[in-house]
C-alpha cells in the first residue's frame, strides 16, 4: 500500500501540473482573442476611432480622405466639423490623434490604416518637442507596447536601443494579458462596470465625448482641482524632456519613415507644431524651444515637407492646462488651421484626389 504522505506529494503534483495547464489553455485563449478574435481589444482606443473612420468612409467612399495624426493634444485640440475649406475638394476630414502619440505611434497608425484598406489622400501630422525627446521610450511611457501584435513589434524594433528587453515586456504583458489586457475586456464585454469604475477619470470619458469625426471633445474649463493635476502630470511628464531638449536617433529615424512611407503612398503631407500657453512653453529650457524650431527647418528643407509652427496661434486662455486647448481655443485652432495649412495642402495640384477606400491588402 501507498503511504499517504506519497498520495498526498502525487496529488499536489497533479493539482499543480492541471493549475499549469489550465493556465496556460486560458493565456492562450486570450492572446487568440486579442490577435484574431477581437484585435481590437489590444489598442481599445485606435479600434473606436478607426471604427467611427470606417462608418464615414462606408457612407461616402469616393470622397478622399484627410487625417490629422498626433498625441491627445491633436485628439482634443482638432474639430473637424470646424474644417470648411475654400477650395472645390471637399475631402472627408477625421481626427486620428492618439494619447502619447509621437511619430512611431503616427507610422503605426498609418500603416494599420493602409493594411485595412483606408488610404488617406493627406495628412496633417503633429510635431511634439515633448514626445520627440523621449525618443524609444515613446512606446513604454503612452503603453503602446501592450497595443503591438508580434509583427508590428518586429517592425517597431529598429528604434529600440535594448530590443530584447522590449521583446521580454511585451511577453509578460501578454502572459498577464488577463491583468494588462482588462480593461478593454471590461469596456468591451461588460461596459458598465468600467464606465462606474471610471466615471472621474477624464482620459477614458473623453472617448464617450467622441464625435463622428474622432475630435474628443475637451470641456471649456476644468474644476481648478483637475487642472492643477493635470498641470502637475504635465510638469512631472514632459520637463526633463524639453528642459535640455534632443532629438533622439530613434525619434529621428521614426519620423523621416513617416515621411518616407507618406511620399511612398503619394499622401500629402505638412508638419504642426501645435500651440501652447505660456505656462507651458515654461517647461522648455533656455535653448529648447530654439533648437527644436532648428531641427523642423531642417527637416522641412531636407526632406520637402510642409512645416508650420503654430506654437502661438492661441492666447493663454484658449487652454485647459497650458497645452491642450479647450472646446472655443480647439475650434478657433482649426479655423486657422485650415486657412494656413489644410487649404494649402488639398490645393496642392501634385496630389491626387484618391479615394479614400482602396483594394484590402
């Protein structure tokens, strides 16, 4: 007869060896969910825009498309129901910016668009001396690795100065996609759990504010609480970056395949430096500010594109929180914005008027 002690060692074993399995039957299942199931659930917040996209480009298919590409300060900081253009185009025009979108975020985004089948005729892209300095850590620091599928990790690892210490983060993050991964699950499969859970929180609202044409609509003035917070992460976010300002290599090299892939597709493309308040302009040390005016000149001549520096287009009390601007600055930005840049780009005869619904690649 077996002595209980050896039952008891074989029965924790097989406890143990089934708790093995049936943990990694569940992180499967989840990452089939996540790359074929729904894709959608691994970048929650480019899934509800790129739907909203679709809805307008399915009712008017032959229009051609212009996109404004950027971080949050574009998401909330361009109306494009404010776009009224002179010109005999009328292109469909959606706001496409994204939370920390930098320029590998902006090529990302571009590229999805392209693989589904949406091809954009022009393209207004931010320009942020904030995210630019971060250089590789843009991925990290917005969470974009957690958004990537294995194909677009291998795309994005030429601007990753230690690539497999990205590869390993992106493997923990997909073994714990049940903890990464939850709160597109919850928003997605049991939404009113995460709206309660969130009803304070002001980056996930906003998507409820959402129009048609992917503006998330800013309020036109924060509680002073709120703003001072909102100040604070700013300081505590961007002022190691813009206090002694540098292009990193892989920022450089991220923006100019931007370029490059929009000149490949034949997509007009200008260059924004958006508008920022005093209380902002701040951060940036002594040189700061002039070096990055430096290096978009140096761009614009090297590479042939478009560049505005609309840095001081809105007065102070057109922001929320020193950069980004609230419902009345957002839409005297676009007015401008339109006159100064949209409507040069669409006239340009070089370009095309394409649909903006092409062949799925």
């Amino acid at each position: 007869m077996r002595s209980p002690r050896r039952i008891g060692i074989r029965q924790a074993r097989n406890g143990l060896l089934w708790g093995i399995g049936l943990f990694l039957a569940f992180v499967i299942f989840l990452n089939l969910l996540l790359d074929r199931i729904d894709p959608g659930l691994r970048d929650l917040e480019f899934d509800l825009k790129i739907s909203r996209l679709r809805t307008l480009v399915d009712a008017e298919p032959q229009r051609p498309l212009l996109l404004v590409l950027g971080s949050s300060r574009v998401a909330s900081g361009v109306d494009p129901d404010s776009v009224a253009l002179a010109s005999t185009q009328k292109p469909l025009v959606f706001n496409a910016g994204l939370t920390g979108g930098g320029p590998m975020a902006e090529l990302l985004c571009l590229r999805r668009l392209l693989a589904s089948g949406i091809r954009p005729t022009w393209i207004v892209a931010e320009v942020f001396p904030g995210i630019l300095a971060r250089g590789a850590a843009e991925l990290t620091n917005a969470g974009y690795v957690e958004r990537l599928d294995f194909s677009e990790m291998a795309a994005l690892r030429k601007y990753v100065t230690k690539p497999l210490v990205q590869d390993l983060e992106w493997a923990k993050l997909r073994l714990t996609a049940c903890s990464s991964m939850r709160f597109g699950m919850q928003y997605r499969y049991a939404p009113s759990w995460t709206l309660l859970r969130n009803a304070a929180n002001p980056s996930w609202t906003t998507w409820e504010r959402q129009t048609a044409g992917g503006w998330m609509t800013p309020p036109e003035r924060l509680p002073a609480k709120v703003r001072q917070g909102m100040v604070a992460k700013a300081r505590q976010a961007y002022s190691e970056g813009l206090g002694n300002f540098a292009v990193p290599d892989a920022s450089d090299q991220a923006l100019r395949d931007f370029v490059e892939l929009c000149r490949s597709e034949n997509i007009g493309l200008a260059l924004v430096w958006l508008p920022e308040a005093q209380e902002f302009k701040n951060l940036y040390g002594p040189d700061a500010a002039a070096t990055a005016a430096v290096y978009f000149e140096k761009l614009h001549q090297e590479l042939d594109v478009p560049y505005v520096n609309a840095r001081n287009w809105i007065a102070d009390d057109g922001f929320l929180d020193g950069h980004h601007l609230s419902a009345s600055g957002a839409k005297v930005f676009t007015r401008r914005l339109t006159r100064e840049v949209v409507e040069p780009l669409v006239s340009d005869v070089a370009q095309s008027a394409a649909p903006a619904f092409a062949s799925r690649r």
